[in-house]
C-alpha cells in the first residue's frame, strides 16, 4: 500500500498587504495579524519579538520609550488560519501624543516544523502616527 503524505503545514506572513501598519498613537494597543496560508495541517509555531529599525533615520522607535519590547512564542492549533501578536504602546511623557511619528518593526522567525515557510518579509513595520488620516 502506498501512503502519499498531503500533509500542508502552511506558510507565514503577516496578510495580505499588511506589511506596514501605521498605528494612532493614542490608541495603546497594537495588534499585528499572522496569517497561515497555503494549507493548515497539524500544529506549527513560529517565534516573534520587536525590533528597533536603524534605517528609519530619525524615527526610530525605542523599546521602553515608544513600545513595550514584545518576544515570544505564536502556536497554530490544526487548521488555525490567524493569530495576533499585541504591542502596547507608550504615550510620550514630555512631548504628548500630538507629534508622533516612530517606527518599529515586528519579526517572525524559527517556524517549527521545517515544513513550514516564512514569507522573505518577515517582518511587518510600525508606524505610530499622531492621525493615520492625516498620514495616507
């Protein structure tokens, strides 16, 4: 008897288009969405923490100043096709909310098992604006 193994563990990126979210500042919590696509067969993980961006020159959004630093471990049940990863962000003490306009990346990384892809854009990049009106 031959076994033909269709098993599709799935691949993992952060949506559709939603490699870049720009987030209001006064809302204090941010949630970065991770879609498992292309198959969901069995249980998978996959690790994830923030991570402060060099290239955003004069941006650059601080872990402890801007966002509360975020690691740790998203686990997919059989089937789960969606999982959240939440930031809390910090208002600014001197300056207020009015002004704000950082950047701060969020990665995901080491999927488990091997069968399981990453998109190469493994990371979705934050933007905390004052109004997200005002910056489209």
């Amino acid at each position: 008897m031959l076994i033909l193994d269709d098993d599709k563990p799935g691949f993992l990126s952060f949506g559709p288009g939603r490699n870049n979210i720009k987030h209001v500042a006064t809302d204090r919590e941010c949630y970065v969405k991770v879609h498992r696509t292309k198959g969901s067969d069995g249980n998978i993980s996959c690790n994830y923490r923030t991570v402060q961006l060099s290239h955003a020159a004069g941006r650059i959004g601080k872990p402890g100043e801007d966002y509360v630093h975020v690691e740790g471990v998203l686990q997919f049940e059989h089937h789960e096709t969606k999982k959240e990863i939440l930031v809390e962000i910090l208002p600014k003490a001197n300056e207020g909310d009015e002004h704000r306009d950082e950047i701060f990346g969020v990665q995901i990384f080491d999927a488990e098992p091997a069968a399981v892809k990453i998109s190469k854009k493994d990371t979705c990049i934050v933007e905390i604006v004052t109004d997200v009106e005002s910056k489209k």
